[in-house]
C-alpha cells in the first residue's frame, strides 16, 4: 500500500475529514488531497504528526511493503513472552518461579529509570555550580 494510500485509510478509520485532519497539522485541505492522491508528499515534520495522530510508525507510513501499522500501543515482545509463558505453567513451583522472574525484571525496570533521574539529578547540580561560581 502506498503511503497516500494510508494516509486515506487511516484518516476514514479515524474518522476525520481533509479539513479536520488539516487543522491538526496546519496545513491546507489541498495538501491533505495531494498526499492521499500520491500528487505529493509530506515533508518530515508532517509524516512526524501523522505518526502521533494515528498512532502508527514512520516505517508503516513510508515502508510501501508494510501493510499492517505497527502502533506504539501493541504488546510489547516481553508480554508475549510471558503470556505464553502463563499458559504453560503446569504447578505451583513453576508459578512461583515465573512471579519470581517478573519481579525482578520489575525491579530492574525501577532501579534504571532511578538511575537516569539520579543521573539527570548530578548534571543539573553541576549546571547549578558551574552557573554560580564561574558567572
């Protein structure tokens, strides 16, 4: 499918119209029309806002291979894992083993976003130092 192809598709699913989806990203009704006829293409930024509107990747919209959008909203390959996991499960034992692997895999999720704001924490103070003493 080709990407004015999409465009189309997607803006009906959504349920806007030329103009709508026009005044979402500031640019005229006749752009909208000359994406969605293949006329011409919209620029970065634009294929940016499509991508939040419609909640699909850049590689969907520009990839004229792909033909199912791949949201942000999709399972994760983890989740996966571990709904198949879940389903295989045949004692106690291992369910106890499978909570014990979520849990830490949790732990490890908290103890790096912790990280980053301690990290982002030291930078600022430096900034802070830096702004104040050598001024």
């Amino acid at each position: 499918m080709k990407l004015g192809e999409k465009i189309l598709h997607l803006r009906k699913a959504k349920g806007l119209s030329q103009e709508q989806l026009a005044a979402e990203i500031s640019v005229s009704r006749q752009a909208i029309s000359k994406w969605e006829l293949g006329e011409s293409m919209p620029d970065i930024e634009n294929i940016l806002h499509l991508t939040k509107i419609f909640d699909v990747t850049s590689d969907y919209l520009l990839n004229d291979t792909i033909d199912n959008p791949t949201n942000n909203q999709r399972e994760t390959e983890e989740n996966l894992v571990f709904k198949m996991l879940k389903d295989e499960l045949k004692d106690d034992s291992d369910k106890l083993a499978f909570k014990s692997y979520q849990q830490k895999n949790q732990q490890a999720k908290w103890s790096t976003s912790w990280l980053s704001i301690l990290g982002l924490l030291i930078i600022g103070v430096f900034i802070c130092v830096y702004y104040f003493l050598f001024r």
